[in-house]
C-alpha cells in the first residue's frame, strides 16, 4: 500500500492532509485512448462525489482527449490527472473550481508529452471564497522525443474573500529542443470598476458580482456546444451562490 | 427633478466639491463646464454613489426622494443614469445580456414586470439602429475591443433603452470624431422630453452646438461659481474660465 502523503510532498503541500488520510488509500484508474480515437468526459462533483481521483489517462497516437471539470461542492476535493501523450496527440482540459467556507478543492495536473507534435492545452479558472483554498499544480514534462510539442496552461484564481486563498505552481520540465510551452497564472479580485459599472445600470451588487464570477470562468468552458454549457451553467450557479 | 443644495464632497480625504448647489427641472437640459480638477467628474460620481466618493455635507433630492440615501443601483432603478467618461470593458459578459439584466433588476425593483427576451431584443434592436451601433456589436462582450467613439454610442444605446428620468452625461463627447458626435448629439437630443432632464458634464463648447441647453454652469473649485443661458459657451470659449473667475 502506497504510504500516506506528507506535506514535504510537493504535490501535496497545499492539501487537507486530514481529509486526505480518511480517503487514504486511492486507487488509480485507468484510461485508455487506443490511437486514432477520440474522448471526452465531464466531471461534476458534489458532496457525494469520492473526496480524490487519481486518473491516468493514456492518449495513443493521433488521438484527441478533452476533459471537462467542476469542481466544488465539497469539504475536501482533489482531483489528479496524470496524462501521457503519444504522437501528435491532443489533449484538451477545461476546469473551474469553486471553494467556498472553510473548503479545499485541489487540481494535479502532470501531461507528458512523450511522442512528436503532441499537443495539450490547459485552462484552469478557481474562484474561493470564505476561508476556501484552491489550488492549481500543474506539470507538462516533455520528453527528448517530444519535439514539435505545443503545450499551454492558462491559470487564473479570483479571491471573494479576504480569507480565501488561490495556490498556483506551473512547471516545466522539458527535455526536447524544438517545443512551445505557455504558461501563465493570475490571482485577483473582482474589478471594482466593472462592479460600479453593473451597479450603476440598475444591477444589485450580488447579482452583479455572480455575472462578473461566471464570466470569469468562461474561458474554460470555451469551445463547448451550448446545451452542454447550459448544463453546467446550472452546476456552477449553485456552487457559486454558496461561494459567493 | 433634482435639488443639489450646498454639496460637500472628498475624495481620498481632500475636499473636491465645497458647496454646490443646483437645480434641474424636468424638461432641462443643463451643461456643466469648468477646466481640469474642477470637480466635474467627482459630480457626477458622487450622484451615481461611486464608492470613494464621499460626501461631507449638504443635500441632494432627486424626484423628490434623498438621493444619498441609496445605493448605486437604487439609484438608476429611481431613473438616474451616469454616461461615464471611460466606460468599462467587462469580457465575458455580452451586451445584450448586461443590458436584459440591468433593465430587469430596475423594473423589478420598481415593481414592474420583466420583460420577455423578444419584448427586450426589440427595444434594444430599435435604440442601436438610432445610435448607428451594428446590431452584432450588441452581441460582443461590453465594450471591448470597442473604439473610443464606440463605447459612447454604447453608452447611448444604454440610455436608451433604460429612459432614465435624469441623465448625467460625463464628458461623453470626448475622443469623438464630428459624425460620432452628431450621432450621439441626435441620441441624447432624442431623450429631451418635458419630462425629462440632462446634466451635460463636458470640457468643450462644442457638444453644445449640437445639443443646445437650457442653463450653462461653471463649476471652479468645487463651486458653481457662473449660470448663464446657451450663449455663456460661446463667451467660455473665447475668453476662458479665468477671464469669469476674475
């Protein structure tokens, strides 16, 4: 069995290691995207849902993987990706994570691109409230054969709260001399002059803080056909209100 | 329509506005001008209730009603509308949405019903087609990547649709070219009304060419400290404030 994680574990300095040790152990799940093929999934969780996933997901050559998460609702969330890309693969994550009260709501991301021209793009929006952590750890590892990679990660926090916090950690560790790695992470709050502008119109402030919010996360739901969208409008809406 | 009685304002602790009073009429349009630092912009954000803006003394009654007394929203929801200067840039959040939204939340604390979407698309359709904004542009997120000379059409489609009893036009007709500010000129023109009023905040003379008020202020120091009819623009423009402070 896989010892308990410790807080001098990088990927686990910013966890609920209480919560983590009552969901201890956790079995890795396995995905397999056989080459030329494509997958897309959706993660919503709630109260319900297992406090931490650990997948795996394998993307054979030429084949397009996307996911979509959010994240909130929960005590204690951590979700880890561990990605490997093959040749010219795609892999695509859209993820929003709500923390509100006293909540830690974790995304682990590691993308190897192991293959040539493989390609992964990576948008992460964490909105905390209350005294909520959310943290944002994300590794793309290139390997020597990886050449022709194109890898982005996009990370941007807005803090409700003084009490709330945002955690971020890029890396990049890149073994092959001719690739494009991006990446980028913000921490902020809500612009005071967009807010005046809602409240000046007629807008009440809560309801011009929740358009502003939701607006703030909807790069990472870009790309998705508007029924889906809809859909998960409604999740984040509720995970918000509680947020908010 | 609105009673401006000895106001007091600062911001950040130094006293901008030091007295002013003021009164519009329904039916009036009235021209605020003054050089740099003079307090026109802290006029007309202390009216709307920007936060920062804090008023130390004196009254302001609007329709009747303590105008202070309520928050930003309330405030346009009671029909007053600030056309800003800069107005702002809100990516993510489309034009029609915002403005649906806005339009809404003022009928319903008004205790009026909502408007349906097409009742609303209607409304707007009309009120960008007056002001020469592209319909398409109403679906973009609020202004941006908007001209400057866009985003105060916007501001006028706005107004528009939302009819405000009073509204303080801040500087609108700065960064326009001659046919953007005819086109706006024709906007606010079209609001003039015997029951409604404007409060024209601008540097130049040349808004008022086109949009003729009622009464011209000076505002220097935080003070109205000249009223005259339309032709004081005229005298402004070639003698300058100091010549009137004198």
């Amino acid at each position: 069995m896989i010892a308990l994680p410790t807080r001098k574990q990088e990927a686990w300095r910013y966890s609920d290691l209480a919560a983590v040790a009552r969901h201890w152990p956790v079995a890795v799940e396995p995905i397999v995207v056989p080459a030329g093929n494509s997958h897309a999934d959706i993660i919503i969780t709630d109260a319900a849902s297992p406090a931490i996933r650990h997948l795996a997901i394998s993307v054979g050559a030429g084949s397009t993987c996307r996911y979509t998460i959010i994240d909130g609702g929960r005590d204690y969330g951590r979700i880890a990706l561990d990605v490997t890309l093959h040749d010219g693969a795609d892999f695509q994550l859209g993820c929003v994570l709500i923390g509100s009260a006293a909540q830690t709501i974790e995304l682990v991301t590691t993308v190897r691109h192991v293959g040539p021209g493989a390609t992964s793009r990576q948008i992460v929006r964490a909105v905390a409230g209350g005294s909520a952590t959310t943290s944002y750890l994300g590794q793309v590892a290139v390997a020597r054969e990886g050449q022709k990679t194109d890898a982005s990660q996009s990370f941007k926090a807005i803090l409700l709260n003084r009490g709330a916090t945002a955690n971020a950690k890029p890396e990049l560790e890149i073994f092959a001399d001719d690739v494009k790695c991006a990446h980028g992470a913000a921490i902020g709050e809500l612009d005071r002059n967009a807010l005046f502008y809602l409240t000046s119109r007629g807008i009440a402030p809560a309801q011009a803080r929740a358009l502003l919010t939701r607006a703030f996360l909807s790069d990472a739901l870009d790309g998705l056909d508007e029924a889906t969208t809809e859909a998960l409008d409604a999740a984040i809406s509720a995970r918000l209100e509680a947020a908010a | 329509m609105l009673i401006i009685e000895n106001l007091c304002a600062e911001v950040d602790g130094k006293p901008i506005l030091k007295g002013l009073s003021l009164t519009v009429n329904a039916g009036e349009v009235h021209a605020i001008m003054g050089p740099n630092g003079a307090g026109k912009s802290t006029l007309s954000y202390v009216l709307a209730g920007r936060a920062g803006y804090e008023v130390t003394g004196g009254s302001v009654r609007f329709r009747g009603e303590d105008l202070l007394d309520k928050a930003p929203h309330e405030r346009a929801a009671a029909g007053l509308f600030l056309g800003l200067q800069y107005p702002v840039e809100i990516p993510g959040v489309s034009n029609l949405l915002f403005l649906r939204t806005a339009l809404n939340a003022q009928r319903t604390a008004r205790g009026e019903a909502e408007l349906s979407g097409s009742e609303f698309m209607k409304i707007a359709k009309a009120a960008a087609e007056r002001l020469g904004l592209p319909y398409d542009m109403m679906k973009r997120a609020v202004n941006q990547g908007f001209s400057g000379g866009e985003k105060k059409r916007n501001e006028m489609v706005q107004m528009h649709v939302l009819q405000p009893w009073l509204a303080v036009l801040d500087e609108t007709d700065s960064g326009l070219d001659i046919d953007a500010l005819r086109v706006v000129s024709d906007g606010i023109n079209a609001m003039r009304s015997p029951d409604h009023a404007t409060l024209l905040i601008t540097h130049y003379q040349r808004l008022l060419d086109y949009v003729v008020p009622d009464h011209i202020h000076v505002l220097m120091d935080g003070r109205i400290v000249h009223s005259g009819g339309a032709d004081l623009a005229h005298r402004l423009e070639a003698e300058g404030y100091a010549a009137l402070a004198a």
